[in-house]
C-alpha cells in the first residue's frame, strides 16, 4: 500500500467508534482508515466503503476481504441515496479523506503528475466524460484563466492560461509534463514547489468538481447520521477548508451539530517527517444534536 493514512489516530479517536456501529468512510482510497475502524467494530458493526474510483474500492475489497465491508461506487455527494438503496438509513459516523490518493497520484497512466509523459487525464472516477486534456484544449482562455486563478489561486492565472492558448495554436497539449513545461516557461523563479502546482491544482478541481462535491457531501453526511453521530473531514488546501470550516460553524448555529474542533487537528512533526503529503492537513469534526 503506497498511501499512509493521515492523522489516523486523531480521526478515530474523533469519530469515537462504537464495537456495533454503522461507519461510512465517504473516500475508501486505500482503505488505511476503514482497516483501523474495522479493527474497532465487532462482527455486527459495519463500514461501508465509499469512492468514485472503482480500481480503488476493487483492491481494497482484495486487500481486506473483510465481511464487515460493503463498498459503492458512487460519489459521496451521492451517499446518502446510494445508502438507503442498500437499506442503510442512518449511520454512526462519516469519515471524508480530501483529495487523491497515494495510487492515483502515482500511477502515471491517470495523469496527476507533472513528472509523467501520461495523457492529461486526473479523473478520479475513469467513466467519467470531461478530463484535462479537453480543458487545456478547448475551453476559452478566459475559462482556463478562471479556473486557474479561483481554483489554483495562483497569481499568474492571465499570463499562464495565455500561453496554454498559443501552445495549443501549434497542435494539442497532450501530456503533463507538456503542460508543466508552458506553465515553467511563465513562471521561471526557482521555488520548493514545482512551478506547476497550482495549476495542476486548479485542473484536478475542475475535472473532479470537487468544491461542489464536497458541500453535497457535507450535506449528505449530515442528512445520514443518527444523533450522536460524528461526522470527520480531513481537507488539505484553503479552499476546501473554507467550505469545511463554515459548514461546521453554520450547522451549529442552525442547531444540527456541537463542533468537536474549534480549531483544526493537524499533523504531529513526525508524521509530516514520515509522510511529507500530511503536511497541510487539517481535520474538523462534529457531533450531530
Ligand atoms: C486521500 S484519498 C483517501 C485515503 C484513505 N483515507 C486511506 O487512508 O487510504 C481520497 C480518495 O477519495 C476519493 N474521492 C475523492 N473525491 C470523491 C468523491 N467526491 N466521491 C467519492 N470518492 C471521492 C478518491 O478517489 C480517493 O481514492
């Protein structure tokens, strides 16, 4: 397994698992949290396995063979139907683990990094229709411009959508290292970060609608779990912590949830010293009243 979960003991000990409780972890991924909740339940508790990236619930299915498990495909802005089509009407708890996996960023093939000479891909879930390769080809510069600067918040949003148009006026932009390449050629100072991030960044957003997604799954999570119930979400850049952030202050303010964090959990020093790709995470919690 390439992922190591993050904050692992920090979020099941937030979510407080209960030996016959029901438990949705909203981003299966690689299945580190699930295995930990799994080794909490008795054999009448269950988790069920969510992620949009069917490759990823098929190894975990593998790796745990565990009977406790139930896993769907389908996107967490979608759980709550998917549940009560399986029965389920109330849980125990949500887990939601932002972003993308360990597997999808390192499996060249589905094209999330800038190092690799893979077609410009970053769908998370692969029946999906819109990839990144017909952003960078055939959205208006002024589309491409927007999405880089609201999504990537990256400062040279103009001059780097400019020069995806005039690349593209010489033929396609395949790969992502092509990309990466006309985004080096705008911003030439020498960084930690690669010159590329944000933007690469602001395409897996757009590709993934994952701003929209992760307030329908907030919302859905809090329509599925029984009083009491502990709702986890671990995000990893400003903007989708913002969203977490209001949804937890607005939801207490409307009654529906006693915050558990004020302020967010973050990773220890030694975890982002074992797992560099902690470093920016940030975990909210509350309880459903
Ligand atoms: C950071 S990984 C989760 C890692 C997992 N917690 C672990 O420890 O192995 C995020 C996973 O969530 C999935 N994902 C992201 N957005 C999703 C969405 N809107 N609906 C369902 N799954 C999603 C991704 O495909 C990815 O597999």
């Amino acid at each position: 397994m390439l992922h190591k979960p993050v904050l692992l003991a920090e979020t099941i000990q937030l979510l407080n698992v209960q030996p016959h409780g029901v438990y949705v972890d909203a981003t299966l991924g690689s299945g580190g949290h699930t295995r930990e909740i799994l080794n909490r339940l008795g054999p009448e508790g269950r988790v069920v396995g969510i992620d949009r990236d069917q490759e990823a619930l098929e190894r975990v299915e593998r790796d745990l063979r565990d009977p406790r498990l139930l896993t769907l495909h389908t996107s967490f802005s979608r759980m709550a139907r998917a549940l009560r089509e399986k029965g389920i009407q109330e849980v125990d708890g949500v887990i939601m683990d932002l972003g993308v996996s360990m597997e999808q960023l390192k499996d060249p093939e589905r094209g999330f990094s800038f190092h690799s000479d893979a077609r410009l891909d970053m769908r998370m879930d692969k029946t999906q229709r819109l990839t990144a390769e017909e952003i960078v080809n055939r959205w208006s510069q002024q589309k491409i411009e927007r999405i880089i600067r609201e999504y990537g918040e990256e400062r040279y949003a103009r001059p780097i959508a400019k020069a995806i148009i005039d690349e593209r006026k010489k033929g396609p932009i395949y790969s992502c290292r092509q990309l990466a390449e006309v985004v080096q050629r705008i911003k030439r100072k020498r960084t930690r970060i690669h010159p590329a991030t944000k933007t690469f960044q602001a395409l897996r957003i757009a590709v993934n609608n994952e701003l929209e997604e992760l307030q329908k799954g907030l919302e859905n999570s809090l329509e599925m779990l029984k009083k009491g119930g502990r709702l986890c979400v671990i995000s990893y850049h400003s903007l989708e912590d913002r969203i977490v952030k209001r949804f937890f202050v607005d939801t207490e303010k409307k009654g529906l949830i006693k915050r558990l964090t004020k302020k967010p959990l973050l990773p220890t020093k030694e975890e982002i010293r074992d797992n560099p790709s902690a470093r920016s995470a940030k975990l909210r919690g509350g309880e459903r009243i």
